[in-house]
C-alpha cells in the first residue's frame, strides 16, 4: 500500500519528468535547427527542473523504490509530450519539391495567391513534361499548402525536407490575424 506522501511526491515526480524531458526535446529538435539561442535557454530550465527530481528520486528511492517507476513513467511521457508540443508549434522551415504533370501553373498560381512564394521549373519526367514547385515555407504552414496542392492536383507528387538555414524567408502574405495579434493589427 501507498501513503498519500509517497503518491504526492511520484506524482510530482511524474510531473516534472514530462516537464524536463518535454524540453529537453524541443531543445534537441531546435539545436539541429540552429535555433541556439531557444536552445540555451531551454537547456537552463531543463536541467534546474531534472536536478529538482533526481536529487528528489535518489534521496527516497532506498525507501520508496515506486518512483523510480514514476520517473520512468513521466520520462517515457515527456518524449511523446515534448514531440506532440514541437510539431504543434512548428518552428522552423521546410522545403516543399511538388511535381505535377497536370496543374503546375495553376497550382503555383493559387499558393502566390496566398501569399505563398513559389518557383516554377519545368522538366521531363518518366512519362513526359512535368511542372517542379520549388517552395521554401514555414512548416506551421505546410499542411495549409498541401491541402492546396491535393486540390488542385490530386496525383502530384510531393518531397519535404528541412531548411536548417534560410537567408530570405517571404512569409505569406494574405494571412488574417487571430487572437491576441488581430487586436494589434487592427487600423
């Protein structure tokens, strides 16, 4: 049976292991970015956060060898927190390599109609003359974008990849403010 400060501490334990793994994960993800500065600052949260428990853990774990399963829990936790957080925030750029045989002046002409920059190039493909995209776009815009492509073409072809470095990045410009950013865009 568990006392009630046993359950309270593997909670918080639980707790701040989703917390400092959560961030040691986006830190990881922003470090291969090049993002150092977020990187730094994270990495400072993170380790005051894991000193807490594990100075917590190693003192009590003799007597109470159940958080040591809390830790466990809350670690395993943080890497699947910290990657849903990451993708949900969705920092960085991507590039997107679209091949269309049917729609590529179309299809670059609706993504410049939302603001999107797009470079069209023209090739050969297996079965002939076919259209390239070449977009450089934030990745929170990307599934915006691709829904696009797939309704103008369906049987296109699609490639992403990471921009680690972009020098010049045009983001969209037809995008309507929300929240907090529409009340300080207003004229």
């Amino acid at each position: 049976m568990m006392d009630t400060a046993t359950l309270l501490t593997g909670l918080w334990v639980f707790a701040a292991r989703i917390c400092d793994v959560s961030l040691g994960t986006v830190r990881t993800i922003v470090t291969i970015q090049g993002r150092s500065v977020i990187a730094f600052f994270l990495a400072i949260v993170e380790i005051l956060i894991w000193i807490g428990v594990i100075s917590t853990v190693v003192t009590m774990v003799g007597d109470r060898p159940i958080l040591a399963i809390f830790y466990a829990l809350g670690f395993a936790t943080g890497n699947t927190v910290g990657i849903a957080v990451e993708r949900k925030i969705a920092l960085g750029f991507m590039i997107l390599r679209v091949i269309t045989r049917t729609a590529g002046k179309p299809m670059a002409d609706r993504l410049r109609g939302m603001g999107q920059a797009v470079t069209l190039f023209r090739g050969e493909g297996m079965r002939g003359p076919v259209d390239e995209l070449y977009i450089a776009c934030r990745r929170r815009d990307l599934k915006k974008i691709l829904a696009a492509v797939n309704e103008e073409d369906p049987e296109s072809f699609y490639i992403t990849e990471m921009a680690r470095d972009v020098r010049k990045a045009i983001r969209p410009q037809s995008v309507e403010f929300t929240g907090w950013r529409a009340v300080f865009k207003r004229k």
